[in-house]
C-alpha cells in the first residue's frame, strides 16, 4: 500500500509547487475517492478535521511552517499501482483547478469534514485532532456519485 508521502510527491511532480493546505486537501481528495471507485485505502495514515479542513498529520509535519511546497522527498511515486495513479489522476483533473480555500470551504460543507467535527464537539474555527473516518468518507462519496446517476 502507498503512503500518503507517496501521494503528495505523486501529486507535487505532476502539477508542480502548491500551497501546503491545497496539497493537503487533494491529498484527502484523492483518498476519499479512492475508496469509492477501488473500494481500497489509498493510504493508511489517518486524516483529521483540522479547523481549515482534512490534514494528514504525517504531511503536516513535513511541511510545518511552510507556505508552500514543491517537491516530497520523503514519498515515492513510483510505489503508487496503476488504480492508485489513475484515482488520483481523476481528482486533480476535478479539483486541482480550484484554489486552497475553494477546497477548504468545499470540505466544511461535506458531511465526512463534519461528522469529525460533530463527534469532537468542536466549533467552528476551534482545533481539533478528530480522525475522519474511512466509513464515513466512502458513504459520502460514493452517495455523490449514486445521486448523479439518479
């Protein structure tokens, strides 16, 4: 299995330098899709409803006080399979386009975001470290794709 260092590096050397919260967020992207359409984790470390949206803390700590980035030494793309590669081809088509506060604002009204929040008790703006459940995420998504079909 990839790691989400693995995704961020795959991510970096297909668009080039980001803002450190839009990775973060094409990173959930790209693991809650993932679910839907392999029906498979993408990565096992745990995402959580940080008050700006999801974060992977493991990323977090690697790019901790910078604004943006543009390289992932500590991730391989080459340990991404063709299913891995192709999910998240699809998402950075979808929302690499949009900037990282679309994308923030876009996660605080998907049900995945506050179910995290909701459980932690914690109010807008407030911190929190509540994980953002795979359940939760593949439910969510896979209903957004099941509601386009109808």
């Amino acid at each position: 299995m990839a790691t989400a260092h693995d995704v961020a590096a795959y991510i970096l050397d297909r668009l080039g330098g980001m803002s450190a919260m839009k990775l973060e967020k094409l990173v959930y992207y790209s693991k809650a899709w993932h679910l839907v359409w392999e029906e498979r984790s993408l990565f096992s470390e745990r995402i959580e409803a940080w008050a700006n949206g999801p974060v992977v803390r493991d990323l977090y700590r690697n790019h901790r006080g910078l604004f943006t980035v543009s390289e992932w030494p500590s991730g391989d793309p080459k340990q991404l399979d063709k299913g891995e590669r192709e999910s998240i081809d699809a998402v950075l088509d979808y929302y690499a386009p949009m900037t990282a506060h679309q994308l923030s604002e876009l996660t605080h009204r998907e049900g995945p975001w506050i179910a995290a929040r909701e459980r932690a008790h914690a109010r807008p703006g407030e911190w929190s470290s509540a994980e953002i459940l795979e359940a939760d995420m593949h439910e969510y998504y896979d209903g957004l794709t099941s509601a386009s079909t109808d």
